[in-house]
C-alpha cells in the first residue's frame, strides 16, 4: 500500500500548478470567476480557454504524443483532475471531444478523419455535442428512432435528439442513428455519424432545467446531410464504436470524485461559519453526527476509487466494479447538497441573489438530481453492477 | 500509488482460509452455542502455529514485528467465518496497548505468551448500566494500607471463560471527571466471580465479574496511574481497525450468500436475482461492502502511520463498517425470505453479531463525535 506520488508525477504538477497560476483568466484565481450570461460570449470565453490550454500542452494529456497529446499516464491523469478541481478551472467546453471523440478517432477512425478533426478538437475550433438520447431512447438506447437513410452518395438524417449537452455551442455531433432494423437484436443497424450542426437541415432549441440553467438541447434533424465519410467504424456497426468509446472514458469519474471532495470539505466549512441563534450550526450534535457519516462515505468512496484505480493500473483496462464509482458519487452528491441547504435552516430555501451562503448550495442541488440520470442512471448502474460484478442473471428483455 | 494488499498478505489469507474450511467455517461460532469450544482452541494453536498471534509482536518478545495490515486477512477471514473468541481483543487491544505502555517486566510476561499462543486477554471495561466513557466506568481501585484492591461489576466481558487474562479499566480517582481511570492486566484467579450471562447473539459468549477485594500488585498496573482512559485511546484505534476488518470479512460472507441464493432460488418461473428489487437490494449491500472495503484497509495503513487523518480515518471505518453490518445482515434475511427467519440458515448468526459489535465498547454516535473532534471541527 503506497499512497505516494513519485517524482516524475509531483513534478508534473508543479509543472501544471504553476501554468495554471500563469495562464487562468485574469483574477480567476482570486474569486473573479463569473462566466457570461450572453451564449455567443460564453462560447467566446470558453473556446480562448481551451485554446489556451491547446497552446500549453494541456488540453488532452491522455492523447498519443503524435496527435497533440502527452502520453499521460493514468496517475497523471488524476493529478490533472486534482489540480483543475482545485482552482476550479472555467468547463473545458469540448470535454466531448477531448474525452470522446478525440480518443475513439485515434482508435478507430480513418487516417482522413483523424486529419481533419482531431488538431481543431484541441485547439477548440471546433466543438462537439453527443447525440445519444431520444425521447422514446433514454436509458434503452437501442430505441432510437432517428433514421439515416443513403440517397445517392449521401446520408439522409431525420429524427430528434434530447439532452444534447453543448448542442447550442457545438460544431459536430457524434450521432447515433439508426440504419437498418432488427427487432430481435436491436444492438444491431445502428450507425455512428459525425454531423456538422451549421446546416438548414439542423434545429437546436435549448431545455430550460429545473434550475434555471440551459445546459442540453433539443436537437431536432429534417433531411439533415452527412456522407460515407463521416461514418464512425462501420455502417450497422454503431455499437461497437460506442463500447470503444466508454473505455476511453477512464478517469472522468475521478474528477467527479475531487469535486466532491472539495464540495465536502466546503460543507465542513458552511458548518463552522453559519449561525443559528448566534451559534455555529457545526456546534449542533446532530449536525455533528451527520457530518462524520458524510466524512466516512466521501472518504469511502475516494479510497474506493483509488482501490478501482489500482485494479486498473494493474489490468490495463477498468472493469465493471468502476460502476460502483459512478452510482455512488453521484448519490453521495446529491445527499450532501440536500445537507448544505438543510443546515442553513428555513434560510436554506433563500435563492440566487438571496441565498444567504456561498457556494450556491440551491444550485448545487438543485443539478445534483441531473447527476443520476445523466451518463447512465443509478438504476442501470446497479443493473451493470448486480450483473457484471455479482453475476446475477440479466432482466427480462435484455 | 497502490491501494491494494500485497501478494503475500493476499498469500496468507489463502492459508487461514482453507484451515478454517477445514472446522467447518460459520460451524465454530455455532458451536459455541452449544458449549463447545474445543474446536476454536484448535484453530487457535493453529493460527498461533501460522505466526497469527505473533504478527505484530517485535522480534524480540517472539514475534514477527509486522504491521497492523499484515493481520488484515487474517481479521477478514475470521469475520467470513464468524469466529468467536478473544484474537482481537488479544491483538489488537491488549497488545498494542502493551508495547506502547508497559514495563519491560511486563512485555516479557505477556508478549511472548500472547506471540506463542498460550495467552489470550479479555477485556473488562463496560459496566451495568453505564456508558463507554470516564464516567461510566465506576469499578474502584483503592489504596489500602500499601496495596491496591479492587471492588465493582464489570459486564459484557467477552469469553471470560477462555480467557488466561484480563485487561481491565478501571477507576483511581474520584475526582478526574475527564480521566482517573487506570489499566490494569491481571491472570485469571480464584478471587473473580465470574457469571456466563445469556446474549442474544448466542454465538458470542459475554461474562459479568464480580471483584470483591481482589488484591492488585503495583506491577499490574499498565501505564501511568489515573491516565488509563487517554492511555485506552491508542489501543482502541487499533482495536476498531481490526473490528472494521473482522466486519467486512463478515459482510462478505453475507453479500455472497445472498448473491448465491438469488441464482438459485425460484419463483414466478424465474431466478429471483432477475428482479430488480432484488437485484437492487443486493448491489446495495454490495456497494456497502466495498465502500467499507475501502475505509478498513485504509484504517489499518493509516495507523501506523502519523498522518492528520489517523484517528478519524479509523472511527469512520468502525462507525461505516458497523452501521452497514447491521444494514445488509438484515437485507440478507429479506432476500432469502422463510428460509432466512429459519435457524437452519446461517442468516441470523450474521444479524445477532453485527448488533453485538455496533453496541461493544462505544455507540455510533460516540465514535461519530470521536471522527468531528480528532479533525478539529
């Protein structure tokens, strides 16, 4: 047992620490960290950072060397998490991209694809959405209904989307269409498509949230265009690309983990600055006792990760125990929020301008509650787990 | 970075593994139901035999001097099997507490003995309707006339009958409301009244003692004098790592009995592991059982360690580890339904144990506000 980090990986962070005290936005590190409100400015914002992070060296560490990256290893990996999640650094705004597309190109995409898309994922020129989600299609994706249909030498793409993140800012979509049908093997006929959003054919109307915020779209397509070039893989063959996929996403869960590391120890410090009756409410046995259940759990599901981690190292590959990572950090999210509000008393319902401690503890969880639909729910989580870890037989119709 | 068990610690829980297969597994603790532990001494002299009891007793005093993570497996394996008996009150109470606070004489009365097996220690701290704290712990060590004696009731002593020794806390002063209390390790004698109470976790045997007038020698005495409860605190980080371990080995057991049964067992034509209710409930106790995983193997690295997080690291693994004992014990019996409510069926061995150890020396919420202050909050 060896929770230490060895030179070369405390060198990269000092390497990252101090770029990233250099080269964050003016005052950002200083608490000036609002981001606009206007989407064209946002987008404006978000794609120089990115672009700045491309011209660090630091916009896709895990990528080859060869394609911009840096041959990161996993532990470096985590570091970067660990430091971005420490100066809470602006959204990477192609996060799809960076983690996603880029990866599974590299795997699997043509030499001309790799050409063409990979230099401006880094560099943010251009942004990528996901089109997964349907609305008959959420957490069955193999029920999508959106159709790509040859009509000469090209695609014809007629569907709708839902919950495309970035949809409003992107400039491709890694898109999942249905090509051909097979009722008793609906993994089957589904093709990948990467789909340029700037045409007549390509529709986005943002989602209002329950807490206010724009963050997904609807995407909806009319005779939308693609060609065989833009095909990820093989046509029928989506699912495979989809698989390739997931296991380019190895440490996504980890900055997942560091955010709520820190979100904990925020919620220690709500406890000792907030005053009921003139009194910290940390001074509260209950809310003592809470705290210390909060501690195990955040502390478990961090050492759980490093543990899953480990394994990982050692095989190469995550296995399906990484689920375990997932269903609990999203839940233990959303149960420490729902504690933060709770403790500020009738206080807690204070909202925005209003509320009356910061973080935006409302905010938070407020979004917490995407969190377990999002990326797979708590429910399909603990299917993979009860079936992939405990080996329990499968449900019906699947 | 590696957060995992080494190959020789994996190794050697292969060993005790297979040896205690070979008595039947959860068949010792039900034994001991009835009376019988003549099985549980051998598998004593047997881990004895492996270098268990020695493990982490310096050279010097016949032992391994390794670390409180080498008995992890061993701790786990037990807990798989429930055994009953005093190997960890012995190892990691007793004689943590002893390299730490005791006199040479008394390291070389005690800790070869304890390293070769002939010695086993029981703890004698609780009382009859006192809490785990100073001021519960009323049983009085008096001078008298140049010598110490002992007088009270000391209740939930575990396998008094097994035990060659005890380790008792015990009050020297009246006054120190915060401390005034004193270890003290004496050898079974004739002058102890000791009484099997009966427990509903019948597999685990608890003692009341009666001391009336029981001479002490000053050299029985552990440590400094009216330092006791303070000088406890570093035997029961040990003690709540090694419990944690025993309860995740526990809670394994569990979660693959219930995982087991639900391929098996059938209804409405099908496994009942195909219902997500079931389903569910299963991966939840699984998920308990890797998050406390987790915690305990990090207790029991940290411990012998300096690092800040030592002691809140540890009474989170304890508080994490017996809360969701009783947690999944319990969904354990749901999931195996008629069959679980049965004696026949090893589920209950696992309730009554995990509601034994959640309430053994100190609550949930004592070990929660022991978490909040060791971190300075």
């Amino acid at each position: 047992m060896d929770f230490s980090f060895t030179k070369k990986e405390e060198k990269f962070r000092t390497e990252l620490r101090t770029w990233l005290e250099a080269n964050l936005p003016e005052g950002w590190l200083e608490g000036k960290r609002d981001l606009p409100e206007d989407l064209d400015e946002y987008s404006r914002v978000l794609r120089a950072w990115q672009n700045k992070l491309y011209e660090g060296g630091w916009a896709a560490i895990a990528w080859p060397k060869e394609y911009g990256g840096r041959n990161a290893t996993l532990m470096e990996e985590i570091i970067y998490h660990q430091e971005m999640v420490r100066v809470k650094a602006p959204p990477l705004i192609n996060y799809i991209g960076i983690h996603m597309v880029g990866p599974t190109l590299i795997d699997i995409g043509t030499d001309e694809q790799k050409e063409k898309y990979l230099k401006k994922i880094l560099t943010g020129e251009e942004i990528w959405c996901q089109g997964y989600s349907e609305p008959g299609a959420g957490s069955d994706l193999t029920g999508l209904k959106t159709r790509a249909v040859k009509d000469g030498d090209r695609w014809l793409i007629n569907g709708q989307k839902v919950w495309t993140s970035f949809g409003h800012v992107a400039d491709k979509c890694f898109l999942l269409t249905r090509t051909s049908t097979h009722p008793e093997k609906k993994h089957r006929g589904i093709t990948v498509f990467m789909m340029d959003m700037h045409q007549p054919g390509v529709e986005t109307v943002p989602i209002v949230q329950m807490d206010g915020h724009k963050d997904f779209n609807e995407v909806y397509m009319t005779d939308a265009v693609a060609t065989d070039a833009d095909i990820v893989g093989q046509v029928d063959a989506g699912w495979h690309v989809l698989i390739a996929l997931m296991l380019h996403e190895r440490t996504g869960i980890g900055a997942e983990l560091f955010t709520l590391e820190k979100q904990f120890n925020d919620t220690v410090e709500l406890a000792q600055q907030y005053k009921v009756n003139g009194k910290p409410v940390i001074e509260n046995p209950v809310v003592r006792q809470k705290l210390a259940n909060f501690y195990a759990r955040v502390r478990g599901s961090l050492l759980n990760y490093y543990k899953n981690l480990t394994t990982t190292i050692k095989n190469g590959q995550p296995g399906a125990e990484t689920s375990i990572d997932k269903l609990v950090v999203t839940e233990l999210n959303q149960a420490l929020s729902a504690f933060a509000v709770e403790i500020q008393g009738h206080q807690g319902v204070l909202f925005d301008k209003d509320a009356v401690a910061d973080p935006k503890w409302q905010h938070v969880f407020l979004a917490s509650f995407g969190q377990t639909i999002g990326g797979g729910t708590s429910e399909v989580q603990r299917n993979t787990i009860g079936e992939r870890v405990l080996g329990l037989p499968k449900d019906m119709g699947r | 970075m590696d957060f995992s068990l080494t190959e020789e610690q994996e190794m050697f829980r292969g060993h005790i593994r297979k040896m205690l297969d070979t008595f039947g597994g959860t068949q010792l603790a039900r034994e001991m139901i009835d009376n019988n532990p003549e099985n549980l001494k051998k598998v004593y002299t047997t881990l004895a035999e492996l270098g268990c009891s020695g493990i982490n007793i310096p050279e010097e005093y016949d032992g391994m001097d390794l670390d409180a993570l080498d008995l992890v497996p061993t701790f786990e394996e037990m807990g798989r099997s429930l055994v009953p008996g005093l190997f960890m009150e012995t190892s990691a109470l007793v004689v943590p507490t002893l390299k730490k606070y005791a006199t040479e004489e008394q390291k070389q009365q005690y800790l070869p003995a304890i390293a070769s097996g002939e010695k086993l220690v029981s703890f004698a701290a609780l009382e009859p309707f006192n809490d785990f704290s100073p001021a519960g712990i009323q049983c009085a060590l008096v001078q008298q006339d140049g010598q110490y004696v002992l007088n009270g009731t000391k209740t939930l002593v575990p396998e008094a009958e097994l035990a060659d020794a005890f380790l008792l806390l015990v009050r020297t002063n009246q006054e120190d409301q915060e401390d005034g209390l004193s270890l003290v390790l004496i050898d079974k004698t004739e002058g102890m009244n000791i009484e099997k109470l009966s427990s509903f976790d019948e597999s685990k045997h608890v003692a009341k003692i009666e001391f009336n007038h029981l001479i002490i020698k000053e050299d029985q005495i552990i440590g400094e004098v009216d330092k006791g409860w303070m000088q406890l605190q570093e035997g029961l980080l040990y003690f709540n790592a090694a419990l944690s371990s025993y309860i995740v080995g526990a809670m394994e057991s569990v979660v693959h009995m219930a995982t087991e049964y639900a391929k098996i067992r059938e209804q409405f034509g099908q496994a009942i592991g195909r219902f997500q209710a079931i389903k569910h409930s299963i991966v939840n106790m699984k998920v308990h059982l890797e998050i406390a995983r987790s915690l305990s193997h990090y207790a029991n690295w940290v411990v012998d360690t300096d690092e800040f997080d030592r002691e809140a690291a540890v009474y989170s693994a304890r508080t994490y580890a017996t809360e969701k004992f009783i947690e999944v014990s319990a969904h354990n019996i749901q999931i195996h339904g008629g069959i679980g409510f049965t004696e026949e069926i090893d589920c209950h061995l696992f309730v009554k144990r995990a509601r034994y150890y959640d309430q053994y020396v100190g609550s949930t919420p004592f070990y929660q506000e022991k978490v909040v202050a060791s971190l300075g909050w």
